[in-house]
C-alpha cells in the first residue's frame, strides 16, 4: 500500500510538471510567431480563438491527423527510432528544472515539491541526456536516404558536439565557488542577488552562445537552413512523427533557457524571498512566487533567442566551427584557469 | 518511497510510453493513401540520381575525435571543480590540473597548426 501510494504521488508530480512543460512548448510557437510577427510589422497568428491563442492547439490537432510519409529506402528501424530519440531526452531533462526551492525539511508525502527529481548530479544527468540528442539527429538523417536530410544530420551532430564542449567549461567556474552540481545548492548560492551573470560574465557569454548553438536556433540553425537544406533532418518526416521533433525541440528551448536562470539568475530568487537565519532557509513571503520569478526569467531568456532570430542573419557553417574551437573554447578554458586563481583562498 | 532517482525511472517509462503511444495512436486516426510519387524521396521535384549515403567529409570526423578529447577532458573537471577546497584538494588539486590542461593543451594547439579548424581548405 505505502509502495503504491508513493508512486501514485510522484506519478502526479511528474505528469504536473510535465503538463506545465508541454504547456509552456507548445504555446511558446504561439508567442514566437507573435514576437517575430510584432519585430517584422506583421500582424502573426489571429485567427483560431482571441489573440490567435488557440493556434497551438490547431497545429497539433492537424499533424495528429496528418498522414505519416514514408519514403522509398529509407532504413525503418532508424527512420521510426529517431523522433523517439529526440523526444525522450528533451522529456528527461525537465526531470531536474527546479521550479521553486522550499526548506530542506518542506516536503508533501516524502516528495521534494517543484522539482520532479532533486538529485545530487542535477548538472551532469543534464549534459548526460542532452548527449543524447544527436542520435536522434543522425538517425534522422542517416535513415531518410535523402541527401538535405544527411547533410543537415552531420551538420547539426558536429554542431551539438563541438558547442557542447564550451557549453561544458563555461559552469565549470561555478561549480569551483558552489561546490555542488546540485540545481538547488547552485541557486542558493546565488542569493537573491548575487547573481554569477556579474560573477561570471565571460561564463554567461560563452553559455549563452553555446545553448543558442545547442538548441539549433537562429543564427546557429545551420542544420535546418531552409534556403538550403529544406528542413535539415527532418525533411522526410510528416505527421505526428514531425511534430515529436518539434515538440522536443521546444521543450529543449524551454529547459536549456531555464538552465541559463539557474546557473546566471539566481533562479528562483528575487523580492519577497528572503533568508530565515534562525532557521537557515529561504523563505518565500507569498507562496509560490518563486516559480513565478522562474518562470519570468526563463522566459525573458525565451524571448531573447526570438530577438535573435529577428535580428540576425545565419552565420556560415564553417564561421561558426572555427568561431567555437578558436574563440569559445579558449574562452572558457581561460575563465577556469581566473576563476581558480581568483578562489586561491579556498585552498 | 523517497529516493532520489524513482522520479527519474518512472519519468523514463513515462517518456517512452507517450512518444510511443502518440504515434501509434495518430498512425490508427490518420489517413494512409500512398503511391509512387507521394513516397519518393524529396529532392526539389528533380529525379532522384544517386543513393544519399555516400561519402562523408574527412573534417566530421576529425571533430568527432577532438570533442572525445575534450568530453573526455570536462568529465576529468567536473570532479575536481566540485573538490576545489582545502579539505579535498589544496594547492596540491591546483597545480595537478594546471599540468593537465597544459598537456591537453599542446594537442589542441598541435591540432590548430594542422588546420582541424579550417574547414575551407
């Protein structure tokens, strides 16, 4: 009975925090079409319900009942793996964003609440199931037998993997003060405003252009240029399958920005959340602001890659190899070797 | 019932389950017509001329290999970054890592002077 009950209780936050993700990908194409319909004097999306609200709802109601393509010689197998492969780990990562802290000993049926998973590796399960992703890319690609899709398949795999080591580096200089690679240790050690975006500058830089590469946005979306390459990988995929892609892609955008709220803004920090000497906690003065101060930042960051992506044009793929391993990863490296001299103290 | 990776594997299951089941039940309501034309491979309308899988440029694996040095590398500083204090480490943690990065560093200027990084050559 107590089994049961436990897993009825995390099964209930896990499918909260997921529905709130789902919620926040999905109308985040909404706000994306809006944003970028405002910066180029369009009107964007207006039709289906106020404001165009429901368009969402629309698009994925039409690509459920859109029929599925498969083309001729394709590798089935790998050809229906590969939206699986990159919708799982996209799932996987909201596992560790930490929507709001509460004191250690605060929990609802043994559960830490508004974290689905509070682990002590918060950070590498992270790069862990974000490694993942350019399997899904590659099958993609590799299984289409299409020359745009393979193109953008090894394009945007040597992409993730060579900005991945930047975006690497760059936390490592925090995790030097913090510590811990535990979300919540990294946040509390924040503070409500001793932010690591003036603690770290050039580590919030380098991370920030690493997860717009990360994430295949604008500029960095090389691998689904559509001047040149149709779609990039996906090319081939139609219906539901080619909305797992877009699902996880927008999941990914979601969580990566709010990683960039935990590492550089303080996460859920902000006014009316204070620290409790006495008791050595934080405590928040109206209940659940902390989320709303997450959910604020990380969407700023949110609508920071859709300035990006009105603001400029794509860089070339070799501008952006050369532009990662000769100015991103020097960088990064330097910021370790400062971050170390200038914490000599703590050894 | 509170450990912290229970989340995680029934996440896991979780996380299957749905992509699976939202294709399955989407392959159930769609329609499925397919022909000739509708199922060749998309190429602009042109007619297809060759296989895609051909060869791939020498410089993918080149970075597939530099970024295995450099994983493997971050995955040697994620440790040290976390012990970075007196007890663990001290001065000694500081100067083994200097001498680490240092070494890794000659291969990453070595494969710089090669050009690995130049990709119009």
């Amino acid at each position: 009975m107590e089994v049961i009950l436990g897993i009825a209780i995390i099964l209930i936050k896990i499918l909260t925090i997921f529905g709130v993700t789902m919620f926040i990908a999905g109308w985040t194409t909404w706000v994306e079409r809006k944003i970028i319909g405002d910066m180029q004097f369009r009107v964007g999306v207006e039709r289906t319900g106020p404001y165009g609200l429901m368009q969402p709802m629309a698009d994925g109601l039409k690509l459920f009942f859109k029929e599925s393509i498969v083309p001729d010689g394709c590798d089935r197998v790998t050809y229906e793996l590969a939206p699986v492969l990159a919708l799982v780990p996209a799932i996987m990562s909201i596992a560790i964003v930490p929507f709001a802290g509460s004191a250690d000993s605060f929990k609802i049926f043994g559960q830490t609440p508004f974290i689905a998973a509070n682990i002590n590796i918060g950070i590498l399960f992270l790069f862990a199931w974000s490694s993942l992703s350019p399997y899904g890319m590659i099958f993609a690609g590799w299984s289409s037998n299409n020359k745009y899709s393979l193109l953008g398949a090894l394009r945007s795999a040597a992409l993730v993997i060579s900005y991945e080591i930047p975006f690497g580096f760059s936390i490592i200089g925090i995790l030097m003060i913090v510590g811990s690679l535990n979300l919540i240790d990294i946040v509390n050690a924040q503070g409500s405003y001793h932010w690591f975006i003036y603690r770290q500058p050039v580590a919030a830089l380098v991370f920030f252009i690493s997860i717009v590469a990360e994430t295949n946005r604008p500029p960095f979306d090389l691998s689904e240029a559509e001047s040149e390459l149709v779609a990039g990988y996906f090319t081939e995929y139609a219906g539901m399958r080619f909305s797992l892609f877009f699902l996880g892609e927008y999941i990914m955008l979601f969580v990566i920005s709010s990683m960039f709220t935990v590492f550089f803004l303080g996460g859920w920090h902000g006014p009316f959340i204070s620290y409790d000497v006495v008791n050595n906690t934080w405590v928040q003065a109206i209940p659940g602001i902390g989320i709303l101060w997450f959910v604020i930042k990380s969407y700023f960051i949110v609508f920071v890659y859709m300035w990006l992506r009105a603001s400029l044009p794509r860089i070339r793929y070799d501008q952006m190899m050369s532009f990662c391993w000769k100015v991103l990863l020097p960088l990064s490296i330097l910021n370790i070797f400062t971050t170390a001299l200038l914490n000599l103290d703590k050894l | 019932m509170d450990h912290p990776y229970l989340p995680i594997l029934i996440l896991m299951f979780f996380a299957f389950i749905f992509t699976v089941v939202t294709i399955i039940m989407s392959d159930l309501a769609r329609p499925s017509k397919p022909n000739a034309e509708k199922n060749s491979t998309y190429e602009c309308g042109a007619p297809i001329f060759t296989d895609a899988r051909g060869m791939v440029s020498v410089k993918y694996y080149i970075i597939a290999m530099l970024f295995l040095l450099f994983d493997v590398e971050a995955a040697f500083l994620y440790p040290w970054a976390i012990n970075y204090d007196k007890e663990t480490l001290g001065l000694f943690g500081f100067v083994e890592i200097v001498i680490f990065i240092a070494i890794l560093l000659v291969g990453y200027f070595y494969a710089w002077r090669k050009e690995a990084f130049e990709w119009e050559s």
